[in-house]
C-alpha cells in the first residue's frame, strides 16, 4: 500500500520515470555483502575539470514527496554549480515499521555502488543557502555540513545530524549507523560516539558568517509530526552504545528501483523494506 501510494504521488506530482524491479537481499541470508574495497573509477573526459571524486547523496525517506520535489533539483543545481560530481539516492521505506533513519542511510550506502567514493548523509528537509559550504572529499576526515553554529535547530556541540559527508572507508570503519534507531531521533549521537571510537578527526565548516541563515529549513511540524514515541524499553535503551551492529547485521530487501526525473534532475529512487527483529528491539512497532 505504501508504494501504492508513493507512486500515486509521483505521478500526480508530475515525475518523469523509469527503472527496474529488482527483489533481492544484499546477501541469500538477507545481510549486506562484506563491504570491499571502493576503487576510483575513471572519470569521462569532459568531467575532468570536477575532479576524481563523485559524490553519493544519501537520503533517507518516508512519504514526504513535497519535500523531495524542492530538494532532488535544488541540491543538484547547488553540486553542479560547484563542480561536485554527484548521485542522489532516495532510499524509501515502504515497509510497516517504524521509520529508521539509521537503517536507510545504510541500505544506501550498500546500495550507492563503486562508482561514488563519498557520502552526504542529508536530511530531505534541509537545503544549503551559502555557495561557501563545502562539499568535497573528505580526505582529513568526516565533514559535518550542518555544524550546530550553522543549524537553524540543533546547536548541541556533539550534533552530526542534518548533512554530514564521509569517505567510504570511514564509514566502513564505524561499521555504519546502528539499526537500533526505530522512530525519530537519537541515531545521530550514537553515531558521534562511533566516529570517536574509530579514532576519526571530525571537520566543520571554518569562516561561514551567515550563521543560522546558511539553511533552508522546509520541514513544516504542523503537517508531518515526528514520531517522537518511546516504545516498551526505548527508553532506556536509546542512550545506549551499540557497539556489535551497523552494515553487519543490516537486513532488508529492495522491492524496486526507479530512475527519475525532477524538474531535470535526475535521482535514483529505492523502495526498501526494512527487516526487524522484534526480540531484539520491540520497538520497531507501536503495539
């Protein structure tokens, strides 16, 4: 039903697309391959002028087509006017769970492929203003974009949510986000703690003066509320380091894969059941 209706959405909205079903696990057992090393890819002669490095946007997604209708175009007219090769990906949860944000971000890591050698894991509903925010290669180490002096919301100093860019390698290195995240909120602390743990510098951006107007802030609380609930031992759980999951025991399915086209934009849509075991963390459900 949620694809249904997310597709319904699309064509309504007027997206131009076209794709394939794809019906797979990462593995047979339905656990991600081990990750392999990421080789630059050579880049088309015309494209040299943009450097080596391509870019993966990573965006976790649930129903918020309106949202995705500003941003898959303004962010790849922002990438292009700064020369940063890029691929947005859209990883979509059509199954009945609870949103994990964690888990999406993920999925779209496994899913980006070797053809991109960093990430931007980026809130749909945040939208850079100032051309001076850098998002190139991270080299140094994990770039976080939306630094608490810049974000219009979270202003905390361990903050890393929002847009925060990575290499590949280093994200393999943390082993990815925890899959505990079920509901909104808490996913992006545990994974400063990761970032600490595996000995990663974090980066933010130097001599931005435009403060807390550098984004564009389009999330409308009124209409799309936050599942804020805490569930059974959330709780007290939430605070908690998980120091065995991540990219290693991820499961899901991607139910299908389209290409589309954003006022000329281009995208890659993935609808993505997640897996949950309700065991471990009960709180994939309100019930």
């Amino acid at each position: 039903m949620c694809l249904i209706v997310g597709f319904s959405s699309l064509v309504w909205l007027q997206l131009t697309c076209s794709g394939e079903d794809m019906s797979r696990t990462a593995k047979e057992e339905n656990l991600p391959q081990k990750p392999c090393p990421h080789e630059k890819q050579p880049v088309p002669t015309e494209e040299h002028s943009w450097g080596p490095h391509k870019l993966a946007i990573i965006v976790p997604f649930r129903e918020r087509f309106e949202e995705l209708l500003v941003f898959v175009p303004y962010m790849h007219n922002f990438l292009n006017q700064k020369k940063i090769l890029h691929k947005i990906f859209v990883i979509n949860q059509v199954d009945h769970y609870r949103f994990n944000r964690a888990s999406l971000i993920n999925v779209g890591f496994v899913e980006s492929g070797n053809d991109t050698d960093y990430i931007a894991m980026h809130d749909v509903d945040l939208l850079p203003l100032n051309e001076e925010l850098d998002y190139g290669y991270p080299e140094q180490g994990p770039f976080h974009v939306a630094a608490p002096e810049l974000h219009p919301l979270y202003h905390y100093k361990t903050y890393v949510g929002g847009i925060l860019l990575l290499t590949k390698q280093h994200y393999e290195m943390c082993n990815g986000m925890s899959n505990r995240f079920w509901g909104w909120g808490r996913e992006d602390d545990e994974f400063y703690r990761r970032l600490k743990g595996a000995g990663l510098q974090l980066f933010r951006p130097s001599d931005i003066k435009t403060g807390y107007e550098t984004f564009r802030h389009i999330h409308d609380p009124a209409w799309r509320k936050r599942d804020q609930k805490r569930v059974a031992s959330q709780k007290q759980e939430q605070f908690k380091v998980d120091r065995e999951g991540g990219l290693t025991n991820l499961r899901y399915r991607v139910e299908s894969k389209q290409d589309l086209t954003i006022s000329g934009a281009p995208c890659t849509l993935l609808n993505v059941l997640l897996e949950c075991d309700q065991m471990e963390t009960p709180w994939c459900v309100f019930s």
